[in-house]
C-alpha cells in the first residue's frame, strides 16, 4: 500500500487536490466529480467536469492507477468501504 507522504497529488489540478486527499487519507467523500474518479466511472465524470478537469480525465486515471490505493478506488463499495475505514488515516485512528 503507498505511503500517504509519497502520493504525488501535484498531478492534480490545485483546487482538486483537497478533497482527493481528504478522500484518499481520511475516508471523506469528495465531490460529484471526484466520487465518480474513484468509483472507475469516467462517463459519469466526464460529464461533471468542469473547463479544466474535461481534459484531465486520462491524468485523474493515471493517479488512480499508479498513486493510490488499489483498496480506495474502482465501485462504489469500495469507496463506501474506504469511508467507513477510514481512509489511509483510518488504522492509525484506531491505535491511538
């Protein structure tokens, strides 16, 4: 599993990179936009794209694929499952 401190969300536009990294470390659900990124569903989030992320779909790809978590991305009930563990955070919640 990737270490929280060496995912590159710089691919990511500025104002996206918040709620994907809450996302990805705490578990919070993101946006429209970015909930259909993790659920794999590109359609759907082409179509709630905004100016900038319509030409990023191939990027946001590339950051599922090769930055994040396997565990956090691809159905819905992966993402639901993320949530409620937590997210990246969410063991060590539970320790401390």
């Amino acid at each position: 599993m990737p270490e929280k401190d060496k995912i590159n969300y710089d691919m990511l536009p500025d104002y996206m990179r918040r709620g994907a990294r809450l996302y990805v470390e705490d578990g919070v659900i993101p946006g429209d936009f970015l909930t259909y990124i993790f659920k794999n569903d590109f359609v759907h989030a082409a179509c709630h794209a905004d100016d900038v992320n319509k030409y990023l779909l191939f990027t946001y790809a590339g950051f599922l694929y090769n930055e994040v978590p396997s565990g956090c991305w691809g159905s819905k009930t992966k993402m639901l499952k993320w949530n409620k563990e937590g997210g990246l955070n969410g063991p060590e919640k539970a320790q401390g």
